[in-house]
C-alpha cells in the first residue's frame, strides 16, 4: 500500500510542476516591443532612438527558442544587438544556451562581429514565480568568464504583458507583450 501512495504523490508532484511551468512558459511566450529604455541618471529613451523585440516560442513545458534584438541610435551611429538562445527553465532556475550573437556597433571587439557557437554558450540563472509574476535572474560573468558574486546581472519581471529588463549597469528596459 506504501508503494501506491508513494507513486502517487510522484505523480502529482511531476504534473503539478509541469502545470507550474506550463504557465511560467504562458506568461513569457509571445512577441515583445521594446517600449522604453531608462537610463542610469533617470533620462528616458523612446522610439525611434531605441528599438527592440523579443520573441519567446515554448518548444514544451521546459525549453524555448527565445530571440532578441534592440538597436540603438545615437549621435548618428546605429548600434545592433541580436541574439538566438534556447532557454530551460525550472520552478527555480533558467539556463540560457545562446547560439548566435550578432553585435554591430555595441563594443568594440575585435575580429567579426558576428558570433556563432558550434557549442552553444550556456548560462545559469535564477527563477521563481509569485502570483502572475515570473522572474529570472541571470548574474554576469567577469572578463575570466567566471559568474560574478551577488547582484551583477540582469533580472528579467514578466508580470502580465509587460516584462521589466533592470541591468546592473544602470539601465532598466519596459517591454510589451504584443501577442
């Protein structure tokens, strides 16, 4: 008798963490614009200065095919961000596996400025839902590509159709769910 309730409580605990993260997929998945960029000293950047979206498409229950793109104009140069990632995700934690990286303008690197991974580049962040509110964190890497202690990174707030993007560096990104 010990076996059946044993399999039981497993089972419903495995659909009640797949219904869990079933909503965490609904409550990212969809097309997002780029609304409006906060910057550090509290000025606001709109359109057509600041452009982006990020489309979230759940491949199941855990992974997506997560793209984003913002471009920036300012003093004339157009500045191009744009990557293709998998992300996985858990009741308490992501991981981000980027596949491509396209950065025209956004550092000066050298070599192209196209990246793509034969291996993908994997991160690990944060998760946790309260309510209708889903949050990751994804903490930073230094220059060795070791993770950065404490708070450095970004933190990604869907609540709803709209997503808060708040980075470290003293931007905070506003997005809205199109669809």
């Amino acid at each position: 008798m010990s076996n059946k309730i044993w399999i039981l409580a497993l089972v419903a605990g495995v659909f009640g963490c797949s219904d869990r993260l079933a909503e965490m997929q609904q409550a990212c998945s969809g097309t997002w614009e780029l609304e409006s960029r906060t910057l550090a000293d509290g000025s606001m950047v709109r359109s057509p200065e600041i452009q982006g979206s990020i489309h979230w498409e759940p491949i199941d229950s855990r992974k997506a095919h997560v793209s984003i793109t913002v471009v920036q104009n300012t003093s004339g140069k157009q500045i191009l961000d744009h990557s293709l990632n998998t992300f996985e995700i858990s009741t308490s934690a992501i991981t981000r596996k980027r596949h491509v990286l396209i950065q025209r303008g956004y550092r000066d690197r050298e070599g192209a400025p196209l990246s793509h991974y034969i291996r993908a580049k994997t991160a690990k962040g944060k998760a946790s839902v309260e309510g209708a509110e889903v949050t990751y964190f994804h903490a930073a890497k230094g220059e060795t590509g070791v993770e950065k202690g404490g708070d450095e990174g970004f933190k990604q707030v869907y609540s709803g159709d709209v997503m808060t993007s708040t980075y470290t560096d003293g931007f905070t990104d506003k997005w809205r769910r199109l669809q």
